[in-house]
C-alpha cells in the first residue's frame, strides 16, 4: 500500500514530457466544389476565384424562367383550390332543394287528409326527393371538405415548386474563399456539375503521427495543443487547438492523430492555410480541453525563426 502511494506521488512529481510532432500537415477542413442541382443554362455568376464568400451567399445562377412559371401556375391553383374549399354555395343549395321538398311533402300530406287527394305512389315520390335532397347535403359537405385537402395538396404543390426554384441557385456552403470556376455564363450545367470550388479558412485541420510505443489513444484524444507554423520570411506563428481524432489502428508503428485549429487573420485573409509546413506538441499533463481554443492576434504571436 505504501509503495503504491509512493509510486503515484513520484509520477505526480514527474509528469512526463509533452510530445511534439513534427512534419505535420495542414489540410483544409472545409473543401467542396458546388455542383449545379438541376440541369440548365447558367444565366449569371457572381464570383471569381479568390473572392471572399460567406453560408448561403449566392454565387450564381441556372436559368429559372421555366421554374418560375411553374410556380405561379401552381401558385393560381392553390388559389383555385383554397376558394372552391371555403364555398358553402352548393351546401346551401342542397339545402334550399331540402327545405322545398320538404315543404312540397308536408302540403301534400296535409291535402291527402282528406282520402285520394294524391296517390300513395306521388307520396311516395316525394318522400324520395326529401331523402335525396338530405343526401345530397351530405354529399356536398364531403366535397367541401375534399376541397379542403385539395388545398393542402396545392399548397405542398407551391412549396416543392419554390424549393425546385431555389435549387437553381448557386449558394456557398460556407465561410471560405472561391478557389476554382469551372463554368461560365451562357454554358449548359447537367445536374451534379461542378460550377464553383470553395475550400474553408476559417478552421484547419492538422494531421501528424506518434510513437505508438510511447503513445496511446487515452494520452492524447481531446487534448489542447500547440501548433507551430512555418511562415515566409522565416517567421513562426503559434496557435491554440485540440485534438478531435486518433486513429484506432497502428499503422508502421505511428499512431495519426488530427489537431483542429482556429486560423488567425490578417484583415480577411488568413495567416495559417493549408500546406504550409507544421510542428504540433501536445499537451498531455493538461485536462482534456472542453472546446478548441481560439486564436489569439497575430502579431502577439509571430516571431523569428530562429537558427
């Protein structure tokens, strides 16, 4: 007992290094070419590479005139639909041929008090046309409420015509720049072209490997990190982050392991991208860190490389 309190009091004191990894890669988390979702012309682009876009920024277009007719055709419809839904005007003429036969019924009935004013087989006929008559509300209440699903039907109908029209809208997925045009104004997309690539900067993804011998994946998952940056002109940059992924397979005896960071900015450009060159040390005497640090300013952090 007391040598096992002794050795985990030594440990305590003894905390082991954090490794560091060298050779990193920096790879873009974000990076996707925006495809046209529907066949057409593509009638207008609003993007060139190395512009700046944000989500939902449209970038272009497919030529909607087709889509946009369809949708007001649909639209009149459900017009049609909802006013042939709120009408009681057949309600109330079934009601009004009700009220007549019943009348007509009850004249007759009070002249057939005296015997053979009117046959049993004319009663007879009359008795049917109220029974009719109190049908045929029936029937016209039912058509009403037909009317009314009809309605919704359309409405659903508007939608997926709205949804067909803004499908033809080209919208950047993300923050991020556009790095590729593939297709130009007046050129024909088929669906599932690629028209725009837009790769992320916001957030990067930095990839390297361990000793397996040395390292397991309860050391290092969700661990923060440091990442050094090799920039031009002989200049270094450090920036928080976190480990999001350890591999569960060996490979060579390296363990991969995935950092994310928080690209720093310079105005709207970023100071980190993918490719450049990275070491990464991770800090294993430290809690399992809760959220990706954020960056701090550059200029509080870049310093010269030194020899």
């Amino acid at each position: 007992m007391l040598t096992s309190l002794l050795l985990v009091l030594a440990l305590a004191a003894d905390p082991v290094a954090d490794p560091e990894i060298s050779d990193c890669v920096i790879a873009s988390i974000n990076d996707q070419f925006v495809p046209g979702a529907d066949a057409g012309v593509l009638s207008g682009l609003k993007v060139q590479e190395g512009m700046l876009v944000t989500k939902d920024m449209e970038m272009g277009a497919i030529d909607d005139s087709e889509a946009r007719a369809v949708l007001q055709v649909k639209k009149l419809e459900l017009e049609v639909a909802i006013q042939k839904g709120k009408s009681d005007i057949n309600i109330r003429h079934a009601e009004a041929a009700r009220d007549v036969a019943s009348a007509t019924l009850g004249y007759y009935k009070e002249a057939n008090k005296v015997p053979g004013t009117v046959s049993k087989a004319e009663m007879l006929k009359l008795e049917l046309e109220v029974t009719k008559a109190n049908l045929a509300i029936e029937q016209t209440k039912e058509q009403q409420i037909e009317d009314r699903l009809t309605a919704n039907a359309k409405k659903a109908e508007v939608d997926a015509a709205q949804v067909a029209l803004e499908r033809r809208v080209l919208k950047a997925p993300f923050d991020g720049v556009v790095t590729s045009v593939m297709k130009k104004p007046g050129e024909w997309i088929a669906a599932g072209d690629p028209v725009v690539q837009v790769v992320g900067i916001n957030r990067l993804r930095v990839m390297g490997n361990l000793d397996a011998a040395q390292w397991g994946p309860n050391d290092i998952a969700g661990r923060a990190v440091t990442v050094t940056v090799l920039l031009p002109r002989g200049r270094t940059i450090e920036v928080p982050g976190k480990v999001t992924y350890v591999s569960p397979v060996v490979t060579l005896g390296h363990l991969p392991v995935w950092a994310e960071i928080e690209a720093p900015m310079e105005g709207d450009l970023p100071v980190v991208r993918a490719g450049l060159k990275a070491s990464m040390k991770v800090h294993v005497n430290q809690p399992v860190a809760q959220a990706a640090p954020q960056a701090r300013p550059v200029s509080a952090r870049t310093t010269k490389v030194r020899d």
